[in-house]
C-alpha cells in the first residue's frame, strides 16, 4: 500500500520550466545586461524540472487548448517559466526597468539532411533560433519572495489568464490593501488537488470579541524624522481578536462527497471522512473548513435562517447551505458589493462563467 501511496502524490506532478537570471543576457558592445535570456538546446533540459499541480497550471492548460507529455508521462506545462532571482539585485533591477518584461530565445542544433548535427568553423555544433517569445513578471507572493523567485508568463496569454483570475473584479480595481496583493493574487500557485462539488455558500461577518491582557503600549508622538516612541510596559488593555479568523464550517455531506473525490483513504485502504479541509477558491478565498453537522445543529436549537455579510437571509435547509465562511476568509468580498453591501450573487455569477475547478484542496 505505501507504494500505490507513492504513485498517487507522482501522478500529480508536472514539468515546468526553471531558469536563472544569471543566464541574463549581456549588451556585446556596452557590456550591460538586457532583457532577454538565451536557452540553448542543453539548457533547455537543465531548465526542465518537476513541480506538484496547481489550479494555475490548470488554467494555463486550459488556455493552451492542448496537453503535452514528456518522455516519462508528465505533463508538461506551457506557457510560463520560474525565475530563481536570488539576491542578484542587478539584473533583476534592468527587468523592473522593462516593466517586468523578458524576452526568452530558444536555440535549435542545425541538422542536415540525414538528421545529423552540423559543426560550425569553430568545432562546435552549429545553432540557429528556434523561436523567441515574450513573458511578464505575473506572480510573486509569499511563497515565492521568501525564496526570492519570480512566475513569469507568456505575454500573449497574460490578459485571458487575468480574465480567470480576477473573476469579474475591474483590472484598474483600486484595493484597500495593496501590501496583501501579491499574496492573494498569486494563492493559485498554491499546490492543490481540485474537487468539482460546488457547494452553496454563505459568507458571514467576522465574529469579534474583546479579551483584557497585560500589554506591552508603544506611544507614537511627533512626525517624520522626529518621530518618537515610548513604551509603557505591563499595561491592562482591551485587545480586539477574530476567533475564528480563516475559518469556516461544512457539512457532512458535502464533505464525503469531498473525500470521495479526494480518494481520502489510509494507507491500509480504509475510506475516511477528513475532519477538516484546507481550500483555495478564485479570487483570493482560502482557509479551513472543520465539519460541522449544520442541519443538525439547527433542527436541535429550532433555527434555520444565516444573516450574511451583505444582510441577505438565506435558509439552511431551503437553500440547501453547504458551507459558511467568514468575511476574514473572502480577501476580496469588498469588490462584490452593490450599494455599498456585499452581494453574494455578484461574485458567484463571474465564478460560475469563469472557473476552471470550483475548489482545490491543499
């Protein structure tokens, strides 16, 4: 069993494509570095490197129209490529300059009529362009930065990708926390396993209360460069907290139809029922979902009706509820109001026409 175990996380991997910004280019006559990177025929193989799926490569199969396998059944991901930066502060300053924008060259060995390699006047073997395309910098979120890396995609697919990703949300959207941006905008690069049940959803506001503890107070005064802080130790303060921040509750049901689509079983073979699921959803929902008998809940204390986060009323068992999350799990709820109040069908509606899975499990 621990080897069909094995098969099963193998068969979720694919071939990318991993290139390095020291291979970037230099000006012949000035010695400066542009932006465009040249990939022989072996560096093309060293660029090849094996990564587990993701809804982004999903998207930029689908996108692509067609499935490639390598040699060892992979398949193989078009389109975009990783760039492993670094702290190479130089050159990756001349593609900020650019707008984050490269240009990647493919080489070919020329070849004559019998297939074999020809050798130029210096002995080597003797290469032409196979093709050069375009990519701009797309994804850099939490995950990439701490290991200072770069998604870059091919510019021809970047607006149709964005389309996706951004799930009706205006590409010119002013956002109140552009700190948060990258992270939420690049969670489809998460690892994950997709799941085609799409639940009915509510989404409520954050539950907040107030618990007293001994803090440590900084006093902020003055401005700028005189700008001074002043802690006050051991002080009793109110300190306002989410408990149940990132998380959420789904019912049995939807959960078996969840693991059963997950394969959930051990590594005796035994089916089980997960008690929790960590999930990713466009554009920027995420978190846990802890079962939670819900119907249950509500025939036992006599109550069927859930408020939501823009006041609608929804009814647990006539709108057959799957699953609530909070506000704290729904980054980008603010984008999906109308008349300043969050309206749930604004955003499931663009869900619907442009998903590729409804959820992915990591």
């Amino acid at each position: 069993m621990i080897e069909d175990w094995r098969v099963i996380e193998l068969s979720r991997m694919v071939e990318i494509q991993t290139i390095n910004i020291n291979d970037l280019s230099t000006d012949k006559n000035t010695g400066d570095f542009i932006n465009e990177i040249v990939l022989t025929p072996k560096k093309q193989e060293k660029a090849k490197s094996l990564a587990a799926e993701s809804e982004f490569h999903r998207i930029m199969l689908h996108l692509h129209g067609k499935e490639g396998k390598n040699k060892s059944g992979y398949t193989i991901i078009p389109g975009y490529f990783t760039l492993e930066v670094g702290k190479n502060k130089q050159r990756y300053q001349k593609l900020i300059d650019k707008n984050g924008r490269i240009s990647i060259k493919r080489l070919e060995y020329v070849c004559n009529e019998n297939g074999n390699k020809i050798l130029d006047d210096s002995n080597h073997y003797k290469m032409a362009e196979k093709d050069i395309k375009n990519y701009i910098s797309t994804f850099c979120g939490a995950g990439h930065s701490r290991v200072q890396k770069n998604l870059f995609v091919q510019e021809e697919m970047t607006t149709k990708l964005n389309d996706i990703l951004l799930c009706g949300m205006e590409p010119d959207m002013v956002y109140d926390r552009p700190s948060k941006w990258n992270a939420y905008y690049a969670m489809v690069t998460t690892d994950s396993t997709r799941v085609d049940y799409m639940p009915n959803i509510v989404v409520i506001p954050d539950y907040k209360k107030y618990v007293y503890d001994q803090v440590d107070v900084v006093e902020v005064s003055g401005t700028g460069k005189n700008k001074t802080y002043t802690v006050i130790e051991n002080q009793h303060e109110p300190v306002e907290i989410l408990p149940f921040d990132g998380a959420g509750i789904v019912t049995p049901g939807c959960a078996l139809k969840w693991a059963r689509e997950l394969n959930c079983t051990s590594k005796k073979g035994r089916f089980y029922l997960p008690p929790c699921f960590q999930f990713r959803m466009i554009p920027g929902i995420k978190g846990e979902l802890m079962v939670f008998d819900l119907r249950r809940f509500a025939k036992e204390h006599k109550v069927s009706k859930i408020r939501d986060l823009g006041g609608k009323v929804w009814d647990i068992f006539n709108d057959d509820i799957d699953v609530v999350i909070t506000q704290s799990q729904f980054k980008f709820w603010r984008q999906y109001c109308t008349d300043g109040k969050f309206d749930y069908w604004k955003w499931r509606n663009e869900f619907d026409k442009c998903h590729m899975a409804p959820i992915q499990m990591i």
